[in-house]
C-alpha cells in the first residue's frame, strides 16, 4: 500500500501528519519504508513492526548523551556481519572543533574491535526531523564501512533508510587516490 503524504513544507515539527493514527501509533513504533520524491514522502506502510535491535541501541546511546554545549543529543549504532553491535553518542569539546559525532565513534569502535564488514548505521537524535549523518562522518563511514544501509528514525519512531552512497554521490576514496597516472613528486608506486 502506498500512502501520498502532504508535501514537506506542510508538516511541520511533530505536525498532523503524523499524528493520523494510520501512520502513525506510537505504540506500536511504526517502522515506514519511506520514498521521498517531489516533496512527498511515499511509505510502503510496513506499521507494528517491532522497533530494530540496532534502533533502539542508537536510541539507549541517545539517552546517554549530555553534550554540554550545543545540547543536541545525537545516539548511532553500528551492526558488523556477525550481528554485533556497536553505539555510541556524542561527544562535546570546550574547543569546539574536537567534538565528535556518535556516528564516527560508533564506527572506529567497531573498526578498533577488529571489525571490517559492515551492514548498518542507525542514527536518531533530539531532533523532531530524520537526522542524517554530517558530511565529515559520510566521508568516513563510506571510506571504512562502505555502502551501508543508513537507518534514521525521527522523534515520531518513523523511520527511513537511504544508502550511504545516496547520501554521499561520486565519493572520493582510496580507489581515487590510488587513480593517478604519475606522482607529482616523481614517486612511483
Ligand atoms: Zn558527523
């Protein structure tokens, strides 16, 4: 079943969309494969699905957060081939610039633990909108992790899911750095 949803521009922070109980019932946390085109969100409406393992991790890490100065709370987990998952949240600096997002910190976790197959990152934060990865974490996520499903859901329990590589078109990686004909300096590999 699809669903044509108003146009983004009229929904709002919490708006009435979501609040049609055939979209959305909170008890039930409903888990929306959702296409967004045009400004309309499409949903394929797969409701009552219990919320995933990896959700609710990102959403535990979330709730642990206590970023002391933008006071955005921001929770990632990250599951591995073997169905291990790792999460964690954001982490604030005095020197602003140090601070580090939870998704970045959910991966080098896992990569510091031995892991190099990836399948998933969940995102969720304070935000009432899907809140999606900075550039800097797509950059490196897709470097260490590949094009891993990106699973963010909003203050509403709705949730979405992109490629990474939709959300990081023509990456630049080690295949591009490696894609050199000669060495400025004169090296060779
Ligand atoms: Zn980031």
């Amino acid at each position: 079943m699809r669903v044509q949803l108003p146009p983004c521009s009229q929904r709002g922070h919490g708006g009435s969309l979501f609040e049609d109980p055939y979209v959305f019932n909170a008890a039930h946390y409903p888990i929306l494969d959702l296409i967004e085109t045009h400004g309309y969100i499409f949903s394929t409406m797969s409701i009552n699905k219990s919320v995933p393992a990896l959700v609710e991790a990102a959403e535990k890490a979330r709730e642990q957060s206590n970023p002391r100065f933008s006071h955005f709370r921001v929770g990632a987990a990250i599951e591995v081939e073997s169905g291990e998952i790792y999460s964690a949240f954001n982490i604030e600096s005095s020197s602003y610039g140090l601070s580090m997002c939870a998704e970045r910190i959910a991966l080098w976790k896992a990569v510091t633990a031995g892991e190099s197959k990836f399948r998933e990152i969940a995102i969720v934060s304070d935000a009432f909108d899907f809140c999606p990865p900075c550039g800097a974490c797509r950059q490196v996520l897709y470097e260490l992790a590949g094009d891993i499903d990106v699973c963010m859901r909003n203050r509403n329990g709705i949730v979405k899911k992109k490629k990474l590589s939709s959300l990081l078109p023509e990456a630049f990686t080690v295949k591009t750095l490696h894609d050199v004909q000669e060495d400025p300096f004169g090296r060779r590999d």
